[in-house]
C-alpha cells in the first residue's frame, strides 16, 4: 500500500490533493491523520485517478480554497465519522439545503429518537416541528443555555455522527453565541460543524482559529466535511478470488492461437471461454456458418436463442445490425442465419460466422472491464452495462492488483434505482457478485503482460442468488 500511495504522489502533474492514510490504508498501520499535501496535475484519464484514489485513502480537492477546508476539518477531527448529521438550524430554507447538500454527497440525516425527541420538547416552544433538521427559529441563540442543552442532546443521540449549528446575521450577539458553540464543542468526541450565512466576520474566525470549523454556505460545508466521511476505516476483505484456480493451460492456448493466427482481438467465444476458465459464468453457445449446421447445434441449447454475426472484422456487432434476439424455433434460427451471412458479405468480412447462444432471461445489465493505464497499469471497471452503458457512462473504476470492494463500487454508482430492485428488476446483491468480481481482478492480473483492456458487456444480473452471466465479451491483445 505505501508503494501505492508513493506512485500516486510521484505520478502527479495541478490540482490540489491532501493525501491522508485513512481507510484502506488504516489496515496497513498508517495513521488515521493527514500525512502530505500536494499540488500537482493529474494526467491520464480523471476518472481512474477517482477511483485509485478512493480506494487508497486519498481525500481530492477540486481546488485551492476546498484543500484548505478538507484541512481545516482533518487538522480539527483526525478521526473519520460517521454520515450521520444532526442540524439545528435558524432557518428551515437553510436546514433544506443542508439535506439537500448532505444526500448529494452521500451522507444523511440522524433519526431523533424518542428520547431525544423527549429532550428536545421541554426546550422548544410548541409550534415549531421537532423533525432532523431542527428548525428553532432565534430562540436557543437568544437563550444560550437553550442551544448548549440542544447540542448536548444531539451527542448523546447514537443515531448521530456529527452535529452541525446553521446561522446568520446575530451581529451584536456573534462572539457570545460562537464562545458557547466552541466551548461545548471542545467537550464533545464528536464532530461539530458552523454555517454562519450572512455577516459573523468575527465569529468565523474564532471558531476557526478554536478548532471548530466554520463555513459561510451549504455546499461548501459539505464538500468540506466529506472526505472524512467517505475515508471510514474498512473491513478486511478476504481475496475470493483464492477460492478458484483457473485453467491457465487452456488461459495460455487460447492466447498462444490468437497471436499465431495474426489476430489482435480475441472475439466473444474465446473471450468466454476465457471467463470460463476463472470461474465466470457465461452464456451457453455453439458457433455455426450455415443454417444447415444450425440444426444439430440446436440440440444442445434450450430456446429462445440469439443469433450474432462473428468476424474478426467485426467489434460492435449490435450497431451494424449483426443480432437477431429471441429465436423461438428451428425455422427462426435458420432465416437469422441467412440474414447474417448475408449482411458479412455485404460488410465484406472475412471469415464470418454465426454465434447460437441461449437468450438469458432479463435481469440487470452491468459491464465489466479492465484496461492498462500508463501510471497504474491494470485496472478494472464495474458499472451499468448493456444498452446503457454509453448513455449513463456510470462506472467505478479500482485497482486490479487487490480484492476490489463490490460493496463499495455498487454503493457509488449514480443509478441507484437500477440496483436496488425497483420497478420489480432482481438487486443487485454485492456479496453474490463480489465472486464474480474478485476472479475478473485476477484475470485482469494474471493477463496483464499479455492483453491491453476486457470488456465484457452486459454481465447480466440474475432474481435468484445465482451468479451473473457474462454474455458478450472481447479481449484485446497488446501489440
């Protein structure tokens, strides 16, 4: 891991990054506080550097003013913590926005508990809510007793990580109401947080200069207070991939034909073929250049069938019209045959055939991949897949030299709703999936001298707690 976190430091070229050994590499004795700052530019693809970074434990800053206040925070409360926030607001408007700010993020809201809710009563007059934010008008800022019993409350709350105070203007009243602020502050392990919207010169810089961090509006809050968030030490991930051994030999011949038959890609059957052999589910399929020969490949695979064009010519079989989806019967099979071998002739392909293979139910379509950058070399790739893939773009990159977090690369992608079962589609469930995953990082590993980037796209996600079926996939070798 430190080897890790050097390549990053020395492959760096503008934009500011704090680098703290928190998360990941907590588990490898470094100490959950910032080590080093840099200002350097990122070169290469932006995205890969997200993703190593995240998985390293690397906090980024998208500029100058968010690395000082990613540092303000991490010099005022080392420790990471929880997603959690309690808010007691003067403004309902402002309270919203910090949800808003919060959920985009990724984090969230405390639940008030009946005790709490109980705490809170006898402090606030009746006709304001007691909902999370917590709306109190001026009241606990004219009283100061009233606003320390609340942030007390909220620290005994167990559904709360961090606690933030949102105010404006209180000109007159600015140094007293931040002395309470800090004071209680320096009595609490968990964090606690100031938005002074509007006026509180004074009262920013002495929260600041105590150790309280101090910020004039939502979004800049949050974007502060994230990487402490996102940097939770994690478990321990046992490598799953240990528990499979592939077929190298059938690995290295595969390779060995394509690179003797002058052939720069492996197409979708060896590249199955390849999953194969590190465990991977794929689709069952036959290949055929003939509708004659369609017949006794059908014996052997289960209806509705897909028929694709295959050529070494042909990458993107789906855009030139190269697939014919849900065969019902023999006499389907053999006019898709037709149609395909046709449409090669008029592509001019060379050498084509036709792919037979069992359309998989519908489920949810991800994708796969791996690539070689220039600073990290192999990486891999999970995200939406199938016909989505280019339009959403929603995809998590890490490192292939470890376990890839499944968990965690699932939990960051955008489209949430396509995950998560709604609309009656199967969930995604990590841990059936983290198999899958770790055997591809292996591949990815093993390969790495041989092939310049897999994609394997769609893996289809099943209902049941089988694991999910690669159904198209392409290797691409180095020259």
């Amino acid at each position: 891991m430190r080897r890790h976190i050097v390549a990053v430091v020395r492959a760096l070229t503008v934009g500011a990054l704090l680098v703290f050994a928190g998360g990941a590499g907590a588990q490898q004795g470094f100490p959950n506080r910032p080590i080093k700052i840099i200002t350097a530019s990122l070169a290469g693809e932006d995205r890969v550097y997200d993703g190593v970074l995240h998985e390293l434990g690397v906090a980024r800053a998208r500029g100058f003013a968010h690395l000082l206040d990613i540092g303000r925070v991490f010099a005022a409360y080392p420790k990471p913590f929880g997603p959690r926030a309690s808010i007691v607001s003067i403004s309902g408007g402002v309270g919203i926005m910090l949800t808003d700010a919060l959920e985009h993020a990724g984090m969230g809201l405390a639940t008030f508990t009946e005790t709490v809710l109980a705490d809170i009563d006898p402090i606030l007059p009746p006709f304001l809510g007691r909902q999370n934010p917590l709306d109190v008008s001026g009241g606990p800022f004219h009283y100061l007793d009233r606003l320390r019993a609340l942030l007390q409350i909220f620290d005994r709350n167990p559904e709360s990580d961090f606690s933030i105070v949102a105010i404006g203007a209180f000109e007159r009243r600015q140094m007293e109401i931040a002395e309470v602020i800090a004071d209680e502050a320096k009595k609490r392990d968990k964090p606690t947080f100031v938005l002074w919207f509007g006026g509180g010169d004074l009262a920013t810089r002495y929260l600041n200069g105590q150790g309280v961090p101090c910020f004039p509006d939502a979004a800049r809050l949050v974007q502060a207070i994230a990487p402490g968030v996102a940097q939770r030490e994690r478990p321990l991930r046992r490598d799953l991939s240990a528990d499979f051994k592939p077929d190298l030999a059938m690995v290295r011949a595969t390779l060995v034909a394509a690179r003797e038959a002058g052939h720069k890609v492996i197409d979708e059957v060896g590249g199955k073929q390849i999953l194969a052999a590190y465990g991977i589910d794929v689709v069952k399929e036959c290949v055929v250049d003939s509708p004659a020969a369609a017949q006794a490949a059908l014996a052997a695979l289960r209806f509705p069938v897909v028929a694709k064009l295959r050529s070494v010519d042909l990458v993107h079989k789906a855009q030139a019209g190269g697939v014919r989806l849900n065969l019902i019967n023999p006499e389907a099979v053999e006019l898709a045959i037709t149609e395909l071998m046709m449409l090669s002739r008029q592509l001019g392909l060379s050498h084509a055939d036709v792919v037979l293979q069992e359309q998989v139910p519908a489920g949810v379509e991800l994708l796969l991949g791996a690539k070689r950058d220039a600073t990290f070399g192999m990486v891999v790739t999970l995200g939406i897949g199938g016909v989505l893939a280019e339009a959403w773009d929603d995809v998590q990159i890490r490192l292939a030299h470890g376990a890839p977090d499944a968990q965690d690369m699932l939990a960051m992608l955008a489209h949430q709703s396509l995950l998560d079962g709604t609309g009656g589609r199967p969930r995604v469930d990590p841990a059936v999936l983290a198999p899958t995953l770790a055997r591809f990082a292996q591949l990815a590993r093993d390969l790495a001298e041989e092939v310049e980037a897999i994609d394997v796209n769609p893996i289809i996600v099943h209902h049941s707690a089988r694991a999910a079926t690669a159904v198209d996939a392409v290797i691409f070798l180095r020259d």
